[in-house]
C-alpha cells in the first residue's frame, strides 16, 4: 500500500481504499464533517493530512473516551427509570 503524504490531495476513492472503508462510509464522513474535504470540478479532493489525523491513535483514544462517557450517560438515565 502506498504512503500518505500529507500535503497531497486524494480523491474519494483512494481515502476509501486507505480507510478500507465503503464508498457509502467515505459519503457519511464528508457528509458529517468527519472527514474536511473540498470540492473541486464536482468531486471531493481530501488532503493527505485529513486521512493521517482520522487514522492517528489519538483520534481512536478520542473516540473510545467519548463513547465511554456517553455510555455511562446512557446508564444513568435508563437507571432513573
């Protein structure tokens, strides 16, 4: 597989096959804002930046956090009941 470098502009489709994610999973990141794209000539261009920040294991531990704290939240309420 080749390298991401960081200050190069990739299409959707090889953000998909870096990500090893669906094209329909590529469309719900930029839809959502988890990916920042830009749009040129009708298509999305990703800056290889953005692909390396959303595979950083910072973001993973981010993500773990915030799903713990959200479960817990959840547990919570549903113990009020």
């Amino acid at each position: 597989m080749p390298e991401i470098h960081p200050n190069e502009l990739y299409s959707s489709k090889e953000a998909k096959e870096f990500l090893k994610v669906s094209t329909s999973t590529i469309k719900r990141y930029l839809k959502k804002g988890i990916i920042k794209a830009n749009k040129i000539g009708g298509r999305y261009k990703i800056l290889g930046k953005e692909l390396l920040r959303l595979i950083s294991p910072k973001v993973e531990n981010k993500a773990t956090k915030v799903y713990y704290k959200l479960k817990e939240k959840t547990q919570k309420v549903i113990e009020k009941w």
